[in-house]
C-alpha cells in the first residue's frame, strides 16, 4: 500500500441554491499553485462533478485570483456556477476583504479577465454575481435535417420545437450553445436524451451543449424552465449552467419573449427533472436596442470540506 505523502485542501458548494442538496456542485481547490497541469485533470476527475475549480495567482496584477476549470474529462476557458461557487467559499475562508454593500473584484481565466460582485449583508456574501463576455450569435439552426438531429437526440417529436414559431439558435456567452425553445413544460421534462445523437449534434454545430428552455414554468418566480446537455464535455444533464443561462438571456432578449428595458431581469429555474432544483439569476444590459453585457448570479451554500491524499 502506497503511503500519501502530499494533502490538499478542498471544498464542496451547491450553486444556484440556497440549501445543501440543491443547485449544481462544484469543487474548489482554493491553493492549486504547486499543482500539475496533469494532477489537476485527474483531481477532477477524482472529484468527478461537472466542473471542478483550481485558484491560482494571477498572471495579471489587476485580478484577485486566476480560475482554471475542469470536467473530469477536459480543461474549459469559461464558466459560470464554478465562479460563482469558487468566490462563495473564498469568502468564508477570508481571502479577501469584504465590504458592504457590493464588493467587487477581477478574476482571470483562460479567456482573460471578468468582474465578479459580492452582495453583503452583515459580514457574509448572500450572493455572488458575475459578468459574461458579450453575446455572440452565431447563427441559426434552420435546415429540416439539422432540426430532425436535434429532435432525434432530445427524444422530441420536432413540432415539440416548430411548434414555438422560434428559431435554434447558437449563442456563446464565453462558450457557445444551443438555445432549443420547447412548447411545453411537459414535453421538457419528457425528454430522454440520446447521448451519442446529443454529441453528435454538439461537435457539428461546434457548441458545447444544448439548453432547451420553455415558458411555461414549475415556480411562480420563474420567467423559464431549463435543461442543459453537454455531452462533448463529459455531462448528461446538468442542473444549473450559468454560461448557458446567459446565452439564453440573451436570446430571450434578442427575441422580444420579456420585458426589455436598459436592465432586464431574468429568473430561470433549472435542475428539477434531477431533483437539484436551481434558481438562477440573469441580468442583460442593453443600449439602443442592442445588448451591452450579461450578468449571471445567484446563491450558494457549503456543503463539505476535506483533504485529498495523494
């Protein structure tokens, strides 16, 4: 038996929740520095949650910290729930100052550097919201045999889709996805996805999954009811994806399906259909009709700590 001989702190938060079994899982590794490129792929992989976080110095002397993001199968430049989780349990561990209301923050990650703020009340962080590069739209999904593949893969009869009268479109808000406009709640929690068509689908589109998003929703605070599919990065189904959330808001907003105004608020509840029900928060910021920024937050909570042996 091979005896340990290094120890490394973790830490364990639900994102998008306010209460432990909640949101989407995330791991921190709050000091990564001394790691390998290769320790931290097989440390996500150990972990074996959709992302898992490795804190850093930063290369840049204007960001608090450097994020670098694992699956358990590949690195990602960007995303959100695992910033939002990360900078959550930075500041119960008190590696930064907090200040009250807002404190605000740059972090960097593979695709440069992004402001982070920390709403507080009465010493703690009640909840973190972080700002998304600026929508991209990269076209949409129109030809009757792409439309079939989508279907096919989400186990959707395609009037599921058509039946909207609103297009696929693909969005990238630091990773680009599928936005799939379904007509009931009914027909979303009926899908049964097809991993090796949802991949498929993904590589030929060249996005890293698809959200399928209807009006029609489970709680009254909600605006829409998601899921998200992202087989090209090693997850099935994830319950509450903060990039996607923001590409979706921003295709609310570009198709007129809420109320815009300079700042339009947006609550998406995710996550039910697995039993993690997720609240999260979406904020776009627009300008003579076109859109500025994203910014994509909401709560989180701790749920266990410990040390790896290795």
């Amino acid at each position: 038996m091979t005896t340990p001989t290094r120890r490394l702190q973790f830490y364990k938060a639900d994102v998008f929740a306010d209460h432990p079994f909640g949101g989407n899982p995330v791991a921190v590794i709050p000091d990564a520095e001394d790691l390998t490129d290769r320790e931290f792929q097989q440390i996500a992989r150990e972990m074996n949650l959709s992302e898992t976080v490795f804190v850093v110095p930063p290369t840049d002397p204007a960001a608090v910290a450097k994020l670098r993001i694992f699956t358990p199968t590949q690195e990602i430049p960007f995303a959100g729930h695992p910033v939002i989780g990360t900078f959550y349990v930075l500041s119960l561990l008190e590696k930064f100052p907090l200040q009250e209301p807002v404190t605000r923050f740059l972090f960097e990650c593979n695709i440069g550097l992004f402001p982070v703020e920390l709403m507080v009340s009465k010493g703690r962080v009640e909840q973190v919201i972080m700002s998304q590069p600026a929508p991209q739209f990269l076209g949409t999904v129109d030809g009757i045999q792409d439309l079939y593949e989508v279907s096919q893969a989400l186990g959707l009869n395609k009037t599921n889709i058509t039946d909207t009268r609103l297009p696929i479109e693909l969005i990238s808000t630091g990773l680009p996805v599928a936005i799939v406009p379904v007509r009931t709640l009914t027909a979303v929690k009926s899908i049964q996805v097809d991993l090796t068509g949802t991949k498929t689908v993904c590589d030929r589109l060249g996005v890293s999954g698809i959200m399928v998003f209807t009006q029609m929703t489970v709680e009254d605070w909600a605006n829409v009811h998601t899921r998200m599919f992202a087989a090209p990065i090693g997850i099935i189904e994830d319950p509450a994806t903060g990039s996607a959330s923001g590409a979706l808001g921003a295709y609310l907003v570009q198709n007129g399906l809420v109320d815009v105004g300079p700042t339009t608020e947006i609550y998406a509840e995710q996550g039910y259909e697995i039993d993690r029900p997720s609240k999260i928060l979406i904020q776009v910021f627009s300008d003579d009709d076109m859109i500025q920024k994203i910014k994509v937050g909401g709560q989180s909570v701790l749920v266990a700590e410990g040390k790896l042996l290795f």
